[in-house]
C-alpha cells in the first residue's frame, strides 16, 4: 500500500496544482516515507515544491518533548534555511503572520485514532485559520492504527479543549483526511481543501486491523512506542486524568496501570464479576513496575499490563479499551472508597474542570465510576447511543 506522502512524492501530477505556490509542512517524528526519509526532508528535495516554512505539533516537529505541556520553541531550520513554528509553543492556533509565510499547507500526522491526541485539534484550528485566510490544506492521509471501531462517549456541548476537538466519541474510527473533511462540514468552513489519499489500505484485515505491519512504526509521539498502545490508548488515556501511573518512566507507557499498594488480584476480579464483557478481545497480565519519572517515581507499583499483540487472543472486534479502562477504575472504587483517584492539576492549561472530564468531554464516566450503585448498563447504555450515532454521522466522510 501507499501513504499520501508517498503518492504525493512519486506522482508529478499529484503535485502540479503547486506549481508558483510557497508550501509548508506540517509534521511530526512519524512524517516519514516508506524508506524512513523525514517528509521534510523529502518535499526539500524536490524540484518542482517551493518550501517556504514548517509546523511541529505537540511533542514538536522533531519530536523533542517527552511530556505534555513542554512547549516548543519557533527556530529556523539549520539547513533549509526556513522558518518552523510551533503550534505547541506560545500559542495553539497559528498567528497572522504564521498563515502569511505559505499558500498552501500540507498536513502529514499520524494519528492515534483517539480524540483526545491532539493532532486532530491541530488540524482543525489549521483548517480554521486557512478559511480565515484564504489558504488552501491538503492531508497527506495517513493510516488510523486503531481502525474502524468506534467507542467511548460523544464529547458534549461546551467541554471542547486542545484535548477535545469536537463532538465525537474517544475511538473516532477515521483517517485525518477524513477528520478533515468532517471538521469542514460540522464547522461550516469554506476552505480549499483537498486529501491526497492512500491507496490499498484495509482497516479490517489482520493482523493490522488499521495499521499495515509490513511498515515501519515511527512514534507520532514519545510515549506512542507500538501498535500495542494505539490499541489501548482510547482507553488508557484516562489514566492522564488520575493518581494512577500509566507507565510514563517505564518501557510501555500507555499499555499498562498501576500504583503502589493496589491489590491487584481483587482488582481483576471484580473486573471480571462486573463486567466480564468488557474484558474481551485481550490478556491482562499483573505486573510490577517502577517508573524512572512522572507518577510514583522511584516506588513499586502493582498493575495490569493489557496485551493485544498476540493474534491467537487479540479480537479486534471485541477488543474494548475504553470500557475496560472504566471497568479498572470502577473496580479500585470498591477495593478502597476514599482512594483519591482523580488527579486535580491544570491539565492540557485548562485549570477549572478536573482532567477526566476534560478527558471524557464530559462528567459521565466520573459520575458513573463513583456511583458504585450504578450498574454497567448505566454506562452501556449512554455509550452504545453515542457510537451508533457516530456511526451513521461519519458514514459520509469515510473515503476508504
């Protein structure tokens, strides 16, 4: 199969509209072509595309920032020779004088296929500035690692945030090209827009389920280190909103929980006694680790490691990372009430709303967590009608 990059390199005609055009580039560490060659690099070396500036998003272009909330300098290009700005920097949308250094922007990000990795807000505070403008965005589509399942709630009206671009669910299930053409449509955009897809991508043939394992993985961020978390990480970003540790300092961020003094056995079975649907599609594994930095640095933690690389037990259909996830905070509610389990911190520079609210686009998880009354159908229930909604509302934009 083809990314957009690498169409958009091999193919002349793909690239003829640009002709007398200044072009930017928005990128990441995981902008890169089928032999490795960082997209930058690549667009530099082409006759025929006059590169006139550079983006880095969250985590910056070069991937130099390990955490959220390190922000990244503006800086010109040692070698090229061209301004790169950061839209993770001073500010989050790109300035007047950012949207006058180019004509047209192309857009080459992986994503996560999570609502809450911040790519996607990029892309539409971009898209949003380039309608202001009059500047043309063209995707250079990527494939979604996480594939077409949808789950998770809907974000609600009034709890959009860096972390929380628009109204879908956690797991969108679609491309940033795709995104983009949705953002146009629900934000009501006139903006010059076009995808430069891909070609032979098939989100429901294993053992990618979404990501074509015949390629290289880069990570879109630091902690983003295998297709494992992609999997998970709808439902383990939730972690970022709580006391427990979600394997930042370790070796497999975002794939496992824990903290010191959890009683893990207890946990995974009340997990199970609960809501053994929730668990399917995956092995969870108890494990001990010791994170390097960030939460309980430097102390034994008890956890869970969640596996789905395994083909013989990951079920991509049945795999459901947000409502295990809900199901584990469930879980430690009862094996200790007065756990203090939501982190209250500025998180993503939001400082009046708690972080897993922020997280969630909403209360409800929270509410329903600490409702140890309320049964799982409570939260079944509200989900299953926010993904069948999403499912009907992006039906339109899918282009594969």
């Amino acid at each position: 199969m083809q990314f957009g990059l690498d169409r958009f390199l091999q193919d002349p005609a793909i690239r003829a509209p640009l002709k007398g055009q200044r072009v930017a580039l928005l990128a990441h560490p995981a902008s890169v072509t089928r032999d490795l060659t960082h997209a930058l690099d690549a667009l530099a070396a082409l006759p025929d595309v006059t590169l006139s500036a550079a983006f880095g998003p969250q985590h910056g272009l070069r991937g130099d920032k390990q955490d959220n909330m390190v922000e990244s300098p503006d800086y010109l290009d040692p070698t090229l020779g061209i301004p790169v700005y950061s839209l993770y920097g001073e500010v989050r949308r790109p300035t007047d004088a950012m949207m006058a250094s180019f004509d047209v922007l192309l857009v080459d990000l992986q994503d996560l296929g999570c609502r809450i990795y911040t790519f996607i807000t990029t892309l539409r505070y971009v898209l949003e500035a380039a309608a202001q403008h009059g500047k043309a965005v063209w995707v250079l589509d990527r494939p979604n690692p996480a594939g077409r399942p949808i789950e998770g709630l809907t974000l609600r009206e009034g709890w959009e945030s860096f972390v929380g671009a628009g109204p879908m669910p956690m797991r969108h299930g679609m491309t940033m090209g795709e995104l983009g053409h949705w953002f146009i449509a629900t934000l009501g955009l006139r903006v010059d827009y076009r995808v430069i897809t891909m070609t032979g991508w098939e989100p429901e043939a294993a053992p990618g389920f979404g990501w074509p394992t015949e390629r290289s993985w880069i990570n879109p961020s630091p902690n983003a280190a295998n297709l494992s978390m992609a999997r998970a990480y709808a439902g383990t970003v939730m972690l970022e909103g709580t006391t427990l540790s979600e394997g930042r300092g370790t070796t497999r961020a975002l794939e496992l929980f824990g903290a010191p003094g959890i009683d893990v056995p207890r946990l995974l079975a009340d997990m199970r006694r609960i809501a053994p649907q929730w668990l399917l599609g995956c092995v969870l594994r108890p494990c001990f680790f010791e994170p390097t930095f960030h939460k309980h640095q430097g102390q034994l933690c008890a956890g869970v490691q969640i596996h789905v690389e395994d083909p013989t037990h990951y079920d991509h259909a049945a795999f459901k990372p947000w409502r295990l996830q809900s199901l584990a905070f469930r879980a430690l509610r009862l094996q200790a009430p007065e756990y203090p389990l939501w982190r209250d911190f500025a998180y993503e520079y939001e400082h009046e709303r708690l972080a897993i609210d922020l997280i969630n686009g909403g209360p409800l998880l929270r509410e329903w967590v600490d409702d140890v009354t309320a049964a799982p159908e409570v939260l079944e229930t509200a989900a299953a009608a926010d993904e069948a909604a999403w499912a009907a509302e992006r039906a339109p934009f899918l282009l594969y």
